[in-house]
C-alpha cells in the first residue's frame, strides 16, 4: 500500500501542483493534498517559484485592499 501512495505522490504533475497551490490562497488543504504539495516542492524548483509567486501577488493584494487614497 505504501509503495502505491508514493507513487501516486511522485507522479503528481506540476499542473496539479499549481492548482494546490493556488487552491491554497482560499481554503486550508486537507493532509494529503500538503503532503503531496511539499513532496512535489521538495523535487521542483520551478513550482517552487511559482508557489513564492502566488504567495507574492495575495500579499500585495492584501495591502491594496487596506490602501486608501485619502491621507
């Protein structure tokens, strides 16, 4: 069974990946959706970057929603 689940892990595109990750900005993922999301960050970089880039953009649309025009 082990065997089964890991390669079910590893074999998780970066398609899928992304869509965790961006998925991940509105809800809490469940244990095996962040087990297989750091499994899959922990082999590719580029998911890697793209996850700092998500994380990038909700922050700066964050402080864009506290930002005021009025002194």
């Amino acid at each position: 069974m082990f065997k089964r689940l890991k390669k079910k892990i590893l074999r998780r595109s970066c398609r899928e990946v992304s869509r965790l990750i961006s998925d991940m900005q509105e809800r809490p993922l469940g244990w095996y959706d962040r087990l297989l999301l750091r499994t899959h960050l922990s082999l590719c970089d580029n998911c890697v970057q793209f996850e700092k880039q998500v994380r990038f953009m909700s922050e700066a649309m964050g402080k864009w929603k506290n930002y005021s025009d009025e002194p």
